[in-house]
C-alpha cells in the first residue's frame, strides 16, 4: 500500500484521569511520543492539532472525593491543574488541554448520544439486578468490586478484569465478592441501563483491522499497525463482541439526555463519554483558532492517530471506531500506536508504596538540575516501551545523560562554537567549496556541501522516517548519530592541528563552516526530543525560534537547492556555554545528589517491604554458630562501595606471615597488589587465574611492608573454613562493576 498524503493530522494523547498525578510511565506511555510525532509534524509544515483534555467523570472521582471530604469538583479541578502544569513544564506542546466537564463537552457527548439513539439500532435498555453498596449507598461500578477469579482463584481479581489470569469477568462472576469502598459485601438492586450495540459492528471491524478496507476503500496500511495493538483487536472479536453498558447510576457525570422517570439518575458511563472527549476538545480549539472543527474530524484527507498506553487499545480500535461509524460522517483512526508499560527499577510503578515518581515530583525533586525536562525526556525515549515492556533505571538514566547527551552532542557542539570564537572572532568563516576534507570515516574525502547534503541529509531523513513510523528511539538513534557524525568529521579534519602550521590553509575555515551548517541543523532535529535544548542552541547560534516549516527549509538548505545557508557568511554567534552539566561531576555534586537521594528512598522502602515479611526460622544446626548480624548501615554507606570483578595474574606467599598471600590483579584497565588472608585455605598455585570479586575502592594499607590496594571477598563456613566469593559463569570480563 502506497502512503498516503494528508493535508492534516488530527493528534491525541489518552485523557489522564483526574483523579490524582500522572507518573513517569504515563508520560513515556503516551504524551511523550505524541509530542514528539506532532512537533516534527509541525516542522514539516502540516496543518496539526495536537488535543489532550482531561477525563473527569466516572466513579473513581466520586471515590477519591469521599475519601479526601471533597466534593468531585474540588477533585477534578486540583489535578487538571496539577497534570496540565506539569505537562506545559516538561514540554508536551498540546494545541489544548481541555476538559470533560466543561460544558461544550456535555453538550458534544450528549448530542453524540442522541443521535446514536434516534437511529433506533444502536442501544438495547435492559433491566437487571447490580451490586450496590449500603453503607456508600450507591451502585458499583466494576472496578470497585473484588473477589476470587473464578478462573486462576486470585482473590484480588476485580470486577471487570483480573489482573493475574488477564481474563475478562463480570461482577458476578466473581466468588466472595466485596466492594472496595466499604470492604463490605455488596448487596444486588434492580438497576435499568443502556447498552451500545458493538456486536453489530463485529464484522466490518475485523475487515478493517486486518486488512485496513471498509466499504471498498483502504482507510490505513494494518503493516504500519504494532503487532501486540492488532493482536489484542483480533483476539477480542474472535472471541466475538456483546453489548456493553454505556450508562452508570451516579450523580457526577453527563446526565442521560432522555426523558422519564427511568432516565432519571443516570449519566454517560465514562468509557463512552471519555473519547467523545477528544471531539470536543477540538471543536474548543477550533473556536479559539478561527478553524473548523469538522475539517480535523470528518475529512478523508485528515489522519486520526491516537497515543494510548497498551491497557487501552480496545477502546480505542474497537469501541470508538464503532461509535463512529455508528454516528456517521467520522474518520477511522489512521494508526493507534499503543505504547507496552514502563517499569520501574524492575517493578511496576506504583502509588500505594510510593513505589516511582510522578510528573510533577520530579520537576520538584529535581529543581536545582537545569536541563531537568530534557534529560528525562531523553532518557524516556531512549527506553520507550514501543514494542515490549521497558524499565526505567537511575543508573541508566544518569549514563544515558552523561555519555550520550554531555559527551556526544554537548561536546560537539561546544567545541564547534568555541573554535569558531577562537579562530574568527565569533563569525560563520567563508570558504572555498571546492576545498577537500575528509569526511566522518577518514579515508573518505568530500567537501563542506557533499558532507551536509550527504551524511548529514541522510540522517535527518532517517529521523523523520522512523518518527513518521512511530519508531521514536529509531528516531532519536538517528539524531545522536547526526552529532556523532560531525564529532568524527571534525576530529578527521582536525582544524586546530592543520592550523598551527598554516594559520590561513583554507581547509580551517570549509571544516568550521559546515560544522556551524551541522550545528544549525541539530538545533531543528533537537525540537522534537529535546525541546529547550533546541531553544538553547538557536538562542547561542543567534537564530530566530523554529517555526512550522523549518524542517523542510532545512532539508532544502542542506541538498544547496538555491535555499539560504542556514548560517550565512558572516553571520556572529554568542559567546560559548556549555549545553549540558554532568550529572557525575566531581567538581559539583549537586546532580548526583540529587538521583542518590532517589535511589535512597527506593532502598528504604525495600528495606520496610523487607521487615514486613515474616523471616523464616532459622535451622537449629546453624543459628547457634551463625555470626551474629553487625550494625546496620545506611544505603548511602554502602553504595559507596565499588566491587569488582578481576583475575589473578600471580601469588606469593608473603615472607613471615603463615595466613597471607600477596596476589596480584588483573582488573582490565590496571593491575594492583592486594594482600590477602587466605593462605592456610589456597595455595599461590591454586589462586592463580582465578576471577575474584575486589573491593577496588577500600583505602590502602600498609601489611608486612606491602601496600594493599583493595580487598577480595570471601565467605566463612561454620568451622572456620574460607571460600573465594566470585562470578558463578564463565564469561565476566575484569573491572567490571558488581551491584
């Protein structure tokens, strides 16, 4: 299938719920891919609306209202303020951030209803006996209903779905259920409700989801579609679809736009008015904007995509193209390009432990670092979970800053800058363009122009491709490397070498000139991912703030297609600064501070998991001869110790001393002298080539006249007896680290 051109992209992020602050997952899920895709797509020049809003009805927010004494309103007006604020500050551009109860969006969802209901076709109303609460006195959602699987016997298994087993349930499906709100068994209430009819759609959804046609016509390419979004389709409608509620017996939500006393007390249950929510936000924008909402809805020339997290694909592949179609006139989803979770220091983020960190305290917690918004955005999508899990780790997130961001494009960049100061003044060099250089590879040669409209326009290519097919770490692999390119190429052509013999050789100022190109061009590559270091770097080139169309003037610039030089001749830039601080700074320590102290709090709450959990008993042939547990020692002591592999070149034993050997180490990167007291269990001949595990930063002593530079580990057995501690496989180089 051929792609397809769209004067138009209509863009959006799940609705967050409000009833409580978005985590990092979250963002990595779907907010941060969406603001990657729909900031490249306004540098290309589309006509873009980027919608987010958030979802505020539902029972969950008459819940959380109960238990906090608020009222829902104080709920949903706290945290749309709290999410939005720390959306704006960490760089999500939405076009809006709306709202579910606003009234334009109870107008629009109950107009959406109606005319479903007045086709006559699309709803059947039932009466049936629900669970109800007395003490809470109202009915009970699905969620907010637990009990024992009745498949794999979880006995936290909720309502709608357990969690364990994956299955699919009904309330009354469940064994021994309990509402979660007053932990009390619910009673069952004769409740009338009406419910969509998605099975009528079951036939035209599996056409469309497998092959992309409806009606005779190809809506979107299934190749392009994420293998676990369409395998998760088709595994729910070859189970076959059934009617699904689309009313709740609450008092905070859209009220059913029906007359009669049955109607009464009854609102739009949220997954159906939720979505809705993505039309109404734009008929907002669209008045704000002097545009016509229509346009980003109803026209074949438009693309729908939407960013979910992976636990809402069915709805959003499933229930709203139904409702959709059902309405008539809408646009089908061009792409639903769900994320898979983000983990957390290998778990799952998770509130009730205090178990990650949310938007908002991080941005807190992390005040004092200045590039805060792009190193975690940098690292989020280096680890975005696309097509498996993927897991967030501080130790990863600190290399990934300082070996990729600091030393690959910060260095680049201030380098170029700084030689441009030193050498002309501050001033874009002229040059001749017939003047050789060597190229990133250094047996190639090329000139300033071959390099930028070759090696460098095919990376910024490569970027948009990969981000147009929602490959975002492909994307941002092809961004370093564009840096990583114009590193090599300076460092082949090594200006300020060939200038210390010929101040004037024109090869100095041809180099310089196309790196400052290369430069130029990082700064428009950089908006998508890293949006305020794009900013820093126009602001040191003294360029003018990215407008829509940028990407596409650059490609033009750099092909030399009669297009401006994105840095003229001439053109001054500002005195260097450096783009990034390292966080691992001996020099300052605040950053590294700032992720220990992170990774302190998970300790502790590992630490209180930990002494919760009823020990067993010891065996009785042990515990009398076990050493008893030293003191406790606080995370931080003990992080501070670096353990690491390594191999023993030679032993001794050393003269005088019966229980000593004098070893010496093989770590890869040095060799040291540790003495170690181990001779009465292993002679000089059996330690030799043995990997050990060192304690390579404990402070030298001085024994028998010998300098030990370390320790190796090693366990005691109950008589006395001592073994070396060391790697159970083969394979382990020396030097490295051990956590």
């Amino acid at each position: 299938m051929e792609n397809k051109q769209f004067n138009r992209y209509t863009v959006t992020a799940a609705l967050p719920y409000a009833n409580g602050p978005l985590h990092l997952g979250h963002l990595s899920g779907a907010y941060l891919p969406a603001d990657v895709y729909a900031r490249l797509l306004r540098l290309q020049g589309k006509d873009v609306a980027f919608i987010c809003g958030s979802d505020e009805h539902g029972a969950a927010i008459t819940v959380r209202a109960k238990k906090e004494g608020l009222s829902p309103r104080d709920i949903v007006d706290k945290y749309h303020a709290l999410n939005g604020e720390s959306f704006r500050r960490l760089g999500i551009s939405f076009d809006i951030f709306h709202r579910t109860s606003d009234p334009l969006h109870h107008d629009t969802a109950r107009d959406f209803f109606k005319t479903l209901y007045e086709k006559g076709d699309q709803f059947d109303e039932k009466s049936s006996e629900q669970f109800y609460d007395e003490r809470f006195a109202q009915f009970l959602a699905d969620r907010f209903i637990t009990g024992e699987c009745p498949h794999c016997g979880n006995p936290e298994a909720f309502g709608d779905q357990c969690e364990k087993c994956g299955r699919d349930l009904s309330p009354d499906e469940l064994k021994n259920p309990r509402s979660t709100l007053s932990g009390e068994p619910p009673v069952l209430r004769p409740t009338k409700h009406w419910y969509f009819r998605l099975d009528r759609h079951e036939e035209w959804l599996k056409t469309w989801i497998r092959t992309g046609a409806l009606d005779g016509l190809q809506l979107h390419d299934p190749h392009t579609w994420r293998n676990h979004v369409t395998g998760q389709c088709l595994s729910w409608l070859d189970n076959g679809l059934h009617p699904r509620a689309i009313t709740r017996d609450l008092d905070w939500g859209i009220p059913l736009p029906i007359e009669g006393p049955e109607a009464a007390g009854k609102v739009l249950y949220v997954w159906f008015d939720a979505p809705i929510g993505y039309i109404s936000a734009t008929r907002q924008w669209a008045a704000d904007n002097g545009r016509n909402w229509e346009d980003y809805w109803k026209k074949e020339d438009t693309a729908l995509v939407h960013f979910i997290g992976k636990d809402n694909i069915v709805f959003h592949c499933i229930v709203f193209p139904a409702m959709l179609k059902a309405h008539g006139g809408y646009i089908l989803p061009q792409n639903v390009p769900a994320n898979q979770f983000l983990n957390f220091e290998g778990r799952k983020f998770s509130k009730s432990r205090g178990w990650g960190i949310e938007q908002h305290r991080y941005l807190e917690d992390f005040a004092a670092f200045a590039n805060k918004e792009d190193a975690l955005r940098y690292y989020l999508i280096k680890s975005m979970p696309e097509q498996k899990d993927g897991d967030f780790k501080w130790d990863e997130f600190v290399e990934a800053h300082d070996n990729e961001l600091v030393a690959n494009l910060g260095n680049f960049f201030n380098r170029v800058l700084s030689l441009t100061q030193n050498y002309f003044g501050g001033e874009v060099p002229a040059f001749l363009p017939e003047t050789a250089l060597r190229g990133s590879a250094a047996e190639t040669r090329t000139t300033a122009q071959d390099f930028l409209s070759g090696e460098v326009l095919s990376q910024l290519e490569t970027i948009a491709r990969e981000t147009e097919a929602f490959e975002f770490k492909n994307a941002l692999k092809a961004f370093m490397d564009m840096s990583s390119i114009g590193n090599a190429f300076l460092q082949n052509n090594a200006p300020w070498t060939v200038r210390k013999t010929d101040p004037d050789a024109p090869e100095v100022a041809a180099c310089l000139n196309a790196c400052l190109q290369l430069c130029a061009a990082l700064s428009v590559a950089a908006q998508p991912f890293l949006p305020f270091t794009a900013d820093k770097m126009r602001r040191l080139l003294q360029l003018s703030p990215l407008q829509n169309g940028d990407w596409t003037a650059l490609g033009a610039a750099l092909r030399g297609e009669g297009a401006a030089s994105p840095m003229p001749v001439g053109h001054r830039i500002s005195a260097p600064e450096l783009l990034f601080a390292k966080i691992n700074d001996p020099k300052d320590p605040v950053r590294a501070d700032l992720v220990a102290a992170q990774k302190a709090h998970l300790a502790t709450i590992l630490a209180e998991e930990k002494a919760e959990t009823p020990l067993a008993p010891l065996s009785p042939t042990l515990a009398p001869s076990a050493a008893p547990i030293k003191d406790s020692v606080d995370y931080e002591a003990f992080s501070r110790m670096d353990i690491r592999t390594a191999t023993v070149l030679a032993a001794e034993r050393v003269e005088k001393a019966d229980k000593l050997l004098k070893l010496t180490l093989d770590l890869g990167f040095e060799q040291r002298t540790v003495v170690s007291g181990i001779a009465q269990h292993y002679s000089p001949e059996e330690m030799v080539g043995r990997q050990v595990l060192l304690l390579a930063n404990l402070e030298p002593r001085k024994l028998r006249g010998i300098v030990s530079q370390g320790m190796i580990l090693t366990a005691e057995h109950a008589d006395g007896r001592l073994s070396l501690v060391a790697p159970d496989e083969a394979g382990f180089g020396n030097g490295w680290v051990v956590k």
